[in-house]
C-alpha cells in the first residue's frame, strides 16, 4: 500500500489537472501516462546504458545523435526528460508538444520499446506552460518518493491508486470491478506458471494484474529464475481485448507498471467475426458487459449458433467456452438474471455449461457489491471447458458480507465471507454433507436439469423457521390493564402535587 505523503503528492498532480480544466478521469489518467511513458524511456535507456557498460557490452541509445521530426532534425538530448525538465515552461511546453510527443508516437518501429504501440494515436492535451510544468514537478517528486519507497510493487500501487479515481468519480465506474473480488477470482482459480490467460473485455487489466501479481507471489521463483517461464509470463502469458483505446492504453500501462514487460492487450469487438480466438486459452478471468444488446449482424456467426440473443451477457459466456482450451477454467461476473432467466437463450446457455462442460460452482453475491455505481445482483460462476459434460454436483454459496458495508459508502467492516468461500472452494469434498440451510451446500445436476437448468441459489436454499412461542391475548390485556393503572396513579401523585 501507498503511504499518506504518496496519495497527497498524487492528489495534489490530480488538483493540478482539475483546476486546468481537464476533469474528465479517463483524460487524467491517460495524460499522466503519457508523462510517466515519457519519463521511463529517460529512465530505462539510461539503466540499459549502465548495464551495457558494465557488461563491456555495446548499446545504442535511442536518444543518441540527431533525431528526424517531421522534416526537421532534433538532437536526441532534448528529447529526454531530466533534459527538459529543467527548460523554462514555455519551452518545455513546445519541446514536449511539437517534438516529444511526435517522437513517442513514432517509437513502434523500435522494437525495443514495448510500450511504443500504445501511444501510437496519443493526444497531447495539457492545455497552458504553467499546468505542464506544475504535472512535471509535481511527478518528479512522486518518482523521487516511489524510489525511496520500501514498497515491493509502489509503481503497480501507484497506478491501481490513479486508477480508483475513475471509480471514485462516478462516471465511468462500470470499468473497475472492487480489486478485493478479483482477487478472491483470482484465488479461487489458482493460476499456474504455464498458463495463458485472458479477459476478453479487459478494461483497464484487472484481473489480468491481480493474476500475476498473485503469480509472482506464489510461484517467483519457479518463474524468475527459469528463462523459458520468465519468457512466457513477460510476453506470452496475458491477453486483454477492449473496444475503447482510451482503457487499452491504461490497461496496458497497469500491466507494465506492474512488471508485465509486453502484454497482448488489443484493440477487439471481441463478440464479432473479427475474433478468431479458439481453444486456445487455459485460463478466463472477467467481468463482461451486462448492459445493452447487440446487432446479429455483427456477431460471430458461431457464438449465435450456441446461444441465438442479442443479450451481450450471453453471448460472452458462449464466447468463453469457444474461447478455452479443453480443459481450460473460467469465472466470470454475471448478473443474477443469467441464473434464472426463463428465455430460450437462458436457458440454452445454462444448458451448454451443465450438459456440455463442467459447472462447479455459483457463488450469489449481494447487491452492494458494486455500489455506489451499481446496484444489481451478481453471481460468480466457475466452469470448466470439457466439451463432454462432467458436471456431476454443482456448489453454491450464498455471500453475505465481502468485507465492506452493503451502502453506497462501502466502508470497511469485520464480516467478509470472502476468506470462506476460497476455503470452501478448495475443499469442495467436505462440502456433500452441508445442508441446505447453511451458507454454502451441493446440488446434484439432475435436481437442476429437473428445475430447467435454474441456478438461483434460493431456487435451493431451505430456510430454517424457528417457532416463536408469543403471550396469550388474555395476558397481553392483562399487562395493558396494568400500564393503564400505574399511569392513572402516576397523574393523580402529579394533581396532588399541584
């Protein structure tokens, strides 16, 4: 976690913006990812060039000479942030406008740079000198910090940190699914160092992150210090689509804050013919979109086939199981009503996942979970890509408390059934003997093919009524009569007093 001193230092770079004009989050934060894209190239060419010279190894920096802009010839020098840094503002503010931002948007022929490809259609939108200066003091000092930081992971801290004023803001808040839910996603599936994971709307790469964070703690040294491992975490492992480049970019500087060095994050309608992904993934972490419905005509044909909707929270289930490998796992996000829905495509979709694959799992979560910004039901649903069927019983859990309070303040608090469910998850052979009045129990898949394929839990929870003995009306009158008379006695006390 960032220290206090940290989230003012990068409070007060947010102010900086705001009382600029730029209040828009997502233009926020994808103006100061320019400036710590800009400030890193200084940073790595610099740490390369001292590897190189220690190895006695030759290196090429990628400020050196002259560089072409345009028609014009620049010395590389100025290109560089502890060069311009230290300009007056108005010329910095040229310098960074009319020649750093052209030079980083030309950067993919570079292959050096992995950042390159996602500043390749970059705005510059930083409107006054005076505001680029104050962004430019304002993140030396926040990088000065991050390197006196004790923190293993700050720069990953720092940018999770930026990234909750989106949510905070309230616009655009469908974009952040509460880290603490992923990450209980993300425990529950266990990744191992040889998979390929992906979110196929990926937004700004949460779970993709929360994934190899989790990776790096379980698994670093079998992954760090083992070159193939190390090669296919860095630069095979993470996949992310998004329709929106404005979260693309931001997804994929969250995944290289975080020591993702190249990440397959692209730009993708990935419900449309324009993905051609088949079983090629082991692992599907998601939240998918649960709003609005889409066009027939630019879905892929074949997600259709399995499940004919317009309906978006359907149609990427049918994707996720095209998507997985045989044997490969997903949990997934969705709304209550893809649980009990009664349409044709309902339940041909519930009936593909319980007949076809392996259900293993339906976790209720309560409706506070996305407050304030949503105040829908949600389940998690857990299955694996068999293509043969499997499912055999099915566990449910009823989640009552995830740590915080169920309002729109979503302050934190003692109950959290979280560390429970990935208990219980994991030790699903203790679970066959649960009964149906406690939170968490197994269903056999004939009682659920007997339901059409319904996966609401309350379609299966019992409740436990306890009798409640109450006084008999003669003894309630009784006790009546009685209030009544030492009211009267207390008047009469209070006349004489009078």
């Amino acid at each position: 976690m960032i220290t206090g001193e940290l989230k003012n230092k990068i409070d007060s770079l947010w102010d900086v913006f705001a009382s600029g004009g730029l209040v828009n989050p997502l233009d926020v934060i994808e103006q100061i990812t320019y400036m710590m894209f800009i400030h890193d190239l200084d940073d790595t060419d610099n740490l390369k060039s001292k590897e190189c010279a220690m190895l006695g190894l030759p290196f090429n920096s990628i400020f050196a000479g002259e560089v072409v802009i345009g028609e014009r010839k620049i010395e590389g020098e100025q290109l560089k942030w502890s060069t311009f840094k230290d300009f007056p503002a108005g010329r910095m503010y040229s310098v960074i406008q009319e020649w750093v931002f052209p030079f980083i948007k030309n950067l993919h022929a570079d292959k050096s740079s992995a950042y390159s490809k996602y500043m390749d259609d970059a705005i510059f939108k930083i409107p006054t000198p005076l505001m680029l200066d104050k962004v430019v003091t304002s993140l030396d000092a926040i990088y000065e910090m991050m390197k006196n930081s004790d923190s293993v992971d700050v720069r990953g801290d720092v940018y999770e940190y930026l990234l909750n004023k989106i949510a905070q803001s309230g616009l655009n808040g469908q974009f952040r699914t509460p880290r603490h839910i992923i990450r209980m996603m993300v425990e529950m599936m266990n990744p191992k160092p040889d998979e390929v994971i992906c979110d196929p709307a990926c937004g700004t790469s949460g779970f993709l992150v929360t994934a190899g964070e989790y990776l790096k703690e379980k698994y670093k040294e079998e992954i760090f210090f083992n070159k193939e491992k190390k090669e296919h975490y860095m630069n095979h492992m993470f996949f992310g689509y998004d329709m929106d480049r404005t979260m693309l970019r931001i997804g994929a500087m969250n995944m290289m804050t975080h020591g993702i060095e190249s990440p397959f994050i692209e730009y993708r309608d990935s419900l449309s013919d324009q993905n051609m992904d088949k079983d090629k993934y082991s692992l599907i972490l998601a939240n998918p979109p649960f709003k609005g419905s889409l066009d027939n005509d630019i879905v892929s044909a074949d997600l259709l086939k399995m499940c004919k909707t317009k309906k978006t929270e359907l149609l990427f289930l049918a994707l996720f199981i095209r998507m997985l490998k045989v044997g490969g796992r997903c949990a997934c996000i969705v709304p209550d009503g893809v649980l009990f829905g009664s349409s044709t495509a309902h339940k041909a979709i519930r009936k593909e996942i319980i007949e076809n694959q392996r259900l293993e799992a339906v976790i209720s979560m309560p409706s506070g979970v996305f407050k304030p910004y949503a105040g829908v039901s949600t389940a998690v649903l857990v299955f694996t890509k068999t293509n043969h069927g499997g499912t055999d019983k099915v566990w449910f859990y009823d989640m009552k408390a995830d740590g915080f309070s169920l309002d729109d303040k979503r302050t934190p608090v003692k109950e959290n059934d979280i560390p429970d469910i990935i208990e219980r998850f994991h030790n699903r052979d203790k679970e066959l003997e649960r009964k149906r009045t406690e939170q968490s129990f197994m269903v056999d898949k004939d009682e659920i093919l007997n339901n059409d394929y319904d996966l609401s839990i309350n379609k299966y929870k019992e409740v436990e009524y306890v009798k409640v003995e109450y006084p008999s009306t003669t003894e309630i009158m009784t006790e009546l009569h009685e209030f009544e008379m030492e009211i009267t006695k207390g008047l009469e006390e209070l006349e004489a007093m009078l």
